[in-house]
C-alpha cells in the first residue's frame, strides 16, 4: 500500500475523512515513521499503520476527530507487559505516536496538490508543523533541505514538526507478455510502481490480462519512441526472443535507468551483450538469490529486489552519487544458480543504503513532548 491509493481516495469524493500518519517509533514497529493510513467516513480503511493490531482503535479514534475537526495525537505502547489497550496484551513491541487529522480545508488543498504535481513527475514534501491548538502545513519542492533544524538556536519556540516526501510512483517497464512477466506483473502492481507492459503481439499485451497497467504495442523502437524513457525508469527486459531483447536492450543502455533487469540464464544473457562494460544499473540475471524455481518464485526474487534498488536509490538520493557510479564489469559479481535462475545481485542489498527503511520522513524530535 503507498500513499498514493489514499490521495486517489482523497480526491474521488469528499466524505470527511480522517488520516492516520505515524510520528515517530521506538523500537520495534510493523510500519516506519511517515507510514498513513485513511479512514473514510463510510468505514472504509486503506493502508495500514500495523499489521492489524492498532486499526480497530484507530477507527474509534477517527471517529472522534471527524466529530471534533480537530486533530489528534495518540500514543501506542505495544511492549508485552504495558500494552493493555483493550485489556489484552498485543505484545508487538515498540511504541508508536499517530497523528489522526480531519482531511478538509487546508490538508485536503495541499494533498491534492501534491497529487497534481506527483502527476507531472514533480515529487514534493508536504511539511506539518503544530502546537497545542492548531496545526499548518506547507507543501514545498522535495529538494528543500530541512537538516539544519535542530542546529536553530531558537529551537525551543519551533513547534512540532512532521516532514515527509511524497514522491510519484516510479515507471516499471516490462518488455515481453509472457506467462514470467504475468507473475512479476501480479506482485509489482502491489509494491508501489506504475506498470507498463510492451509487446510486439497484441493478442499477449492487453488490458484484459494486465487489468490496470498501461500496454504498448509495437518494435522495440516504436516502444522506446513511444514511452521517452527517462532516468528514474525501471525496465524488466523478459521477452525471451533473443533478437528483440537485444533490440530493446541496445536502446535502454544508452539511458542512465534506475535498474535494467535482464530474465534469462548467463548463457543466454553473454549472447545478449556485445560488451563487457556496461552500466551497473544492469541486473543480469535478475532478481535476489532465493533459490528460486519457476515463474512465481522467481517474481518473488524480482519483486524484492525492486523493493531493495528503491529504497537504496531513496537514500543514495539523499547523499548524492559519484560520477561514475553507473559503470561497473558485466558479471563482476554474481554465479550461477541451479536450473539458470540469478544468483542475485546481492549487492542490492549489500549496499547500505539498500538495508534502510524506504520512508522518507523527517520529525523535528528537538521540541517533540510526550
């Protein structure tokens, strides 16, 4: 779930809904600071702050700040020897402080602006700031720096203060319909990006076996043509005929894309490329080393390797990327696994930045009172 079905939610009707940010955590917790979820006036829950242990309270606590219109600030301590919040203990661990806010007036205005320019591929940070009364927010470019914060000699008189990224929903091609990119498909569409599915074979690249994906139909150039990548695209090449991924390959190199993954055995991968350098956006063979076998096991391995290269560009992002970060040696890493599948890319989630949570969230903790 990401923040983008709530703003889709936000935007369809105006039920007076009720959004539920986590503030901050300590210890443990299911979801990381910045994580919201949306509670409509009809009942209906979309996303999550917990794996389901919060969500029944947090209902009867929306419920409250619709009544009122004011917002809320509750606190969850989940250790097994306090957490008596029904009068059971969860025992998830960890503490956890969740803003409840009405979505009206002014946070409706600017989350639906952000929507609008999520929409126009601008990413932007939507800022809250509070007291005991009142609550503002700002919505500024996602560039704006905030790390000299607590450094403020006047930092006493700053309110408390909530930043948080929203960022559009990262493009994910997959060249080739076949029945591997059918499982990716079905596990990628719930992870956040937006899909794009292109084939040559009409009867392969529809809507009906892709609901919900945008399908192109054409040669590897009427499609690169068509789609203009651009340097945060994700590009799955899994066609498996070997002229027509070479094709679509030639044309994404020269485009410095977030992640090139290539579906194939090494063997098959070395018939591929007519080099041994090449930029080390490349993934080839793809996916994380699982010991996966067959389509579905092997979207797994896809599905989390995705999810390891975008939390670490999140972080890489934040402190900058070397010149020549892009270019790395063909095979410099990986072996080969049983029956030809990827070793992985470990090294996605070698890098430390890949092992950090994906939220991108800023609490000004400095003034923060319990």
């Amino acid at each position: 779930m990401d923040m983008h079905e709530l703003l889709d939610s936000i935007a369809s009707g105006n039920d007076r809904s009720v959004l539920a940010t986590i503030l901050c955590v300590e210890g443990h917790s299911y979801r990381k600071a910045g994580a919201a979820m949306l509670f409509t006036a009809s009942g209906k829950q979309i996303g999550s702050v917990s794996p389901g242990c919060l969500e029944q309270d947090l209902q009867e606590q929306a419920l409250k700040v619709r009544e009122s219109g004011q917002f809320e600030c509750v606190t969850y301590n989940l250790n097994a020897d306090e957490d008596v919040i029904w009068g059971e203990a969860v025992g998830c661990g960890g503490e956890l402080r969740i803003l409840l806010e009405p979505v009206e007036n002014r946070l409706r205005e600017v989350l639906l602006e952000a929507k609008r320019r999520n929409g126009t591929g601008q990413s932007v940070r939507l800022v809250r700031s509070w007291d005991e009364k009142e609550i503002g927010y700002t919505l500024h470019d996602s560039s704006d720096s905030f790390e000299d914060m607590d450094n403020r000699e006047d930092k006493d008189d700053v309110p408390n203060q909530l930043s948080v990224v929203i960022s559009p929903r990262p493009r994910l091609v997959l060249f080739g319909a076949g029945q591997d990119a059918e499982a990716i498909y079905s596990l990628v569409k719930q992870i956040g990006f937006h899909v794009v599915m292109a084939d040559w074979r009409p009867s392969l690249c529809s809507e009906e076996r892709f609901p919900g994906a945008e399908c192109v139909i054409g040669t590897a150039e009427q499609i690169v043509e068509r789609l203009q990548f651009r340097s945060n695209d994700y590009l799955i090449v899994c066609s498996h005929n070997l002229q027509r991924d070479k094709d679509m390959i030639r044309l994404a190199l020269p485009v410095p894309l977030v992640y090139l993954g290539i579906l194939g055995s090494k063997k098959r991968i070395r018939m591929l490329f007519e080099t041994f350098l090449i930029p080390s956006n490349v993934r080839a063979p793809i996916g994380l080393s699982i010991g996966a076998d067959g389509p579905h096991e092997i979207a797994v391995s896809v599905a989390a390797e995705l999810i390891a290269i975008r939390a670490g560009r999140q972080a890489g992002l934040r402190k900058g990327r070397g010149r020549d970060a892009y270019f790395s040696p063909l095979f410099s890493g990986g072996t080969e696994q049983t029956h030809g599948n990827a070793k992985a890319v470990a090294r996605a989630g070698e890098r430390p930045a890949a092992r950090k949570p994906g939220a991108t969230c800023f609490i000004n903790q400095s003034t923060y009172k319990r």
